[in-house]
C-alpha cells in the first residue's frame, strides 16, 4: 500500500485559492467592478465564457473610466495575468483594438502603469474564433427574425454564430493559428463554403471579403497573437496546485442569460453559470473555492425577453437615467425594474453563491420608496421558481414588498453601520429573502465606493 500512496498526484489538493464572480441577474451588475477590486488579492484573472458581447466598466480612484469587452478586468491590476479561456469566443481584431485603446488611454491618462499589458495576456489554444462572417450571420438572422417580431435583440458580435460552428464542430480556433498558414486558410474557405451554402440569401456572406480578412490575419494578427497562445489547461492547473498562485473567474453575461437556465430562447449562447467556468477553463469543481453572485439593488434587461419586474413608468426612466443604464457595449437603453428575489434564488440554487454582491445600492437614494418582487403568481397559482417558459415568465405576477426609501446620499458611506436605517432593512431584507449573506454593497462606480461587510 505505501507504494500505491507514495504515486499520488499533485493534482488533489490545490495549493491557490480559486473564486468566481458571476452575474446573478440579466446582466450588468458590476461584475467588473467587483473583479478589478479584489483582483490584486489574486495573481490570475480568467474570462471562461461569451466574447466581445460582454461589457465591463472600471472606475479608477480618479474617475477616469475603463470598458473592456474580451479582456478580463485584471487588465488595470499591474502585474495580474488576464487569461482568455477555451469558452470563450474571440474575435481577434476586436481584442488588439481594446489593448491598443487602453493603452492609448492610460498614456493620455499620463500613468502607462500598464504599459507590459500585452505580456501580462494568454489565451487559451481551445479557444474558437469569431470572424467576420459570424458577425454577418448574427445580424442576418436578427433580421429575420423581427419580420415575426422575435428578434432576440443580440448584440451582433457574432456570438451565436461561433458557438454554432464551434457545436457544429467546423469551428477554427486559435490553436490552428499556429500551423502553416495553408492548412489555416483551408479550414477558413472551408468553413466559409460551409457557411454560405447554410446561408444563401445572406447577402453581405455572398459578397465576403475573404481574402481581406485572410490578408489581415497573415500579416497582422497571427504575428502579434502567436506568443499569446498557451495550452491554458496546464498553465493553470500548474498555477493551483503546484505553485499556489490565487485565481478569479470572471463571468460574463449572467444566470438569466445562461444557455441553459436562463430565459431561452431570449439567452445567450454560453453557460454564464458555474458549470460552464470548469469547462470553459477546463478546471475541475473541487479547485473552486468561492462563488460571488454580484447582483443590483434593483434589475436590468437589454434585448428582448421577458423582464417580470420591470417598471415601464417614470420610476423606471428615473433609475434608468440616475443609473447610467446604457448598454457598455452597444449603448442601447436598458430596460429597469425592481430587484427580482426569485431569480437571484434560483441563480444561488445553480452556482452554489457563498456571498453576494449587491452593487448600485446609491442609485435609488431618491427614491420615496423601493420594492422587492419576492414571488410569482401564474394563474393565480403561486410559484416557488422560476418556469421553464419564457412565455409563462412573461405572464406571472410580481409579489412585492415595499420599503420605505432613505432618501439620502450614501455615497460617501464605507461602513454598513453609517447606511441610514432604512438602507439597512432593505440590504437584511434581500439577504434574508435570498438566503445568502452580502458581503459587499456598491455606493458608487468608483473603486473605492464599497461597503465592505467582514
Ligand atoms: P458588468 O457587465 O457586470 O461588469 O457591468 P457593467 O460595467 O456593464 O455595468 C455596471 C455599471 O454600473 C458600470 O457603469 C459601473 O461603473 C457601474 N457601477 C458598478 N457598481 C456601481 C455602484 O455600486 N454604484 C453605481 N452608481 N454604479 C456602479
Ligand atoms: P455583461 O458581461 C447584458 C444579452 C443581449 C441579448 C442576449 C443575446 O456585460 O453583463 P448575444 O450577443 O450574447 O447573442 O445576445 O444576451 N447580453 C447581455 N446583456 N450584459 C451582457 O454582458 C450581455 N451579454 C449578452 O443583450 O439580449
Ligand atoms: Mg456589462
């Protein structure tokens, strides 16, 4: 026996702490925020699902704004490694323009402190490519859709699509980017050809500029992407438990957006959720160590979709426009409504969230009163989830409690004893209703403009 025990692999116990961030409701609800703060605790930061459809604000301690799409938000953190998983979708040229702008930015900012970016990135050799074409498909077939009205209101960059071809498995993905280039342009036209016999009234794919595109990546992309590309699986599991160097996880898009559990078919393409952080980085369940759910004091919705809590009213317009709540990375106006306790219920039953985020808290300081949506009723019957039916979501009535408002700014608040009382029922309540305990609340966009709950 003691040979048999003598055998045992590194690969048992890890060495690192691994966290998760996750967006709890339909997206946008500060998980950025939340990563770009507790990134210096941790040495590596990990997108594992979407692509450029993502968007994700940091506010420095001087108010200068940073949005990233593909990059993880540990790109301000010097020293931190952003990795790019096998999840993710990633259109390449989208991703050079987003270093090239930050770094330009920074510059202007006179404070480069990010100047070592580009080495400071890896990209998984797993990870499928969005060309171009995806693009077009994802805007062709939203346009066919709102001929029925039933567009799902995507953010067009090509998302769907590449997941589409990744399941249909004639995917490229940047693994091939290392090849010759001949094998490499002969899986493109292939792919292509593929495409356009699926899509042949797609006119803007008929009239492809293949050869462009092809130009652009021989002699632009693949000589500056090359040294990104690592066998990402290795790297980290060496990082967990062999060198103990603490990983987060950032989720993109959220549980109701989820593939899978969210409000399909108005979802997106990946497994926002837990799941889809183990097979989009390839790392196994037992290595995570915490979840962090980050949800809004109230709710947001881009696209279409059922939305059950959402006020179409001047209360709605007023958090929209206190709020900020304009799309990242589409600007489109977001939908707003009260914070929906059912589904942040069932996004903690499918991640396992330890501690929630509760971000945006200030932004209903002038609010006379704030509602809580704790139930559904469908036909008069009560129901203790969320349905499986967008349809259905769609026809439920919101139970609501309702809290007097505490009509002051908390903005400068740090410590939860200094919230107004009225704040402070409101935040116990949700952690109540949810089961979950807060950990953080969010007063402000700035870095600083936490509560932190020990
Ligand atoms: P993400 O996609 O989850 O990273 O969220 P976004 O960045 O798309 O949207 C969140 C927006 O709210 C951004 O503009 C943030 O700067 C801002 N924000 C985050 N937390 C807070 C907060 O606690 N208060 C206020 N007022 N704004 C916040
Ligand atoms: P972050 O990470 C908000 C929504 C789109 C659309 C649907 C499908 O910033 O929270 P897609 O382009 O993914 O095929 O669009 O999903 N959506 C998001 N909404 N925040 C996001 O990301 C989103 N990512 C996708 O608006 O309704
Ligand atoms: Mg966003």
């Amino acid at each position: 026996m003691s040979s048999l025990s003598s055998s045992t692999s590194n690969y048992t116990q890890p060495k690192a702490s691994v966290c998760a961030v996750i967006g709890g409701q339909w997206g946008d609800e500060g998980k950025g925020k939340l990563v770009d703060l507790i990134a210096k605790q941790h040495q590596i930061i990990c997108r594992y699902n979407g692509g450029a459809n993502a968007g994700h604000t940091i506010v420095d301690e001087l108010g200068r704004k940073y949005a990233t799409n593909l990059l993880p938000s540990g790109v301000l953190t010097p020293g931190c490694i952003n990795l790019i998983g096998n999840g993710v979708v990633l259109e390449i040229p989208k991703l050079f323009s987003e270093i090239d702008n930050l770094l330009e930015k920074k510059k202007n900012d006179d404070d480069n402190v990010i100047h070592d970016l580009e080495k400071r990135i890896l990209i998984s050799d797993r990870t499928h490519l969005v060309f171009g074409f995806h693009k077009a498909i994802d805007g062709f077939q939203e346009g066919v859709l709102k001929e029925s009205g039933s567009q799902i209101g995507t953010t067009k960059r090509g998302i769907g699509p590449t997941y589409t071809t990744k399941a249909a498995r004639s995917g490229l993905r940047t693994g091939d980017l290392l090849s010759d280039f001949e094998t490499f342009e002969k899986k493109y036209n292939k792919l292509l050809k593929t495409l356009k016999s699926q899509y042949p009234t797609c006119e803007e794919l008929n009239s492809y500029d293949a050869q462009g595109e092809l130009d652009s990546y021989k002699n632009i992309f693949i000589p500056r992407i090359k040294s990104m590309i690592i066998d990402t699986v290795t790297y980290l599991h060496k990082a967990i438990y062999v060198e103990g160097r603490d990983v987060l996880l950032e989720g993109a898009n959220a549980v109701m957006l989820d593939l899978d559990f969210g409000t399909y078919p108005f979802v997106t393409s990946s497994n926002p959720c837990i799941g889809g952080a183990c097979t989009g980085l390839g790392i196994p369940p037992r290595a995570i160590s915490e979840v962090y759910g980050v949800i809004k004091a109230y709710c947001t919705r881009v696209g279409s979709g059922p939305f059950p809590t959402e006020l179409k009213d001047e209360t709605g317009d007023l958090i929209r426009k206190i709020g900020g709540e304009f799309g990242t990375t589409t600007g489109r106006p977001r939908s707003c409504g009260w914070l929906d306790v059912v589904a942040v219920k069932y996004g903690c039953m499918i991640n396992g969230f330890n501690a929630l985020c509760l971000t945006k808290l200030d932004v209903l300081d002038q609010l006379d009163e704030v509602k809580l949506g704790v139930g559904y009723r469908l036909n008069g019957v009560e129901l203790d989830t969320v349905p499986y039916s967008a349809d259905d979501l769609d026809k439920v009535e919101v139970i609501y409690e309702t809290y007097p408002g505490w009509k002051t700014d908390i903005s400068k608040v740090r410590k939860f004893e200094d919230l107004p009382q009225n704040a402070q029922t409101f935040v116990k309540r949700i952690q109540e209703k949810v089961g979950v305990p807060v950990k953080w609340i969010g007063v402000g966009a700035g870095r600083e403009a936490v509560v932190v709950i020990q």
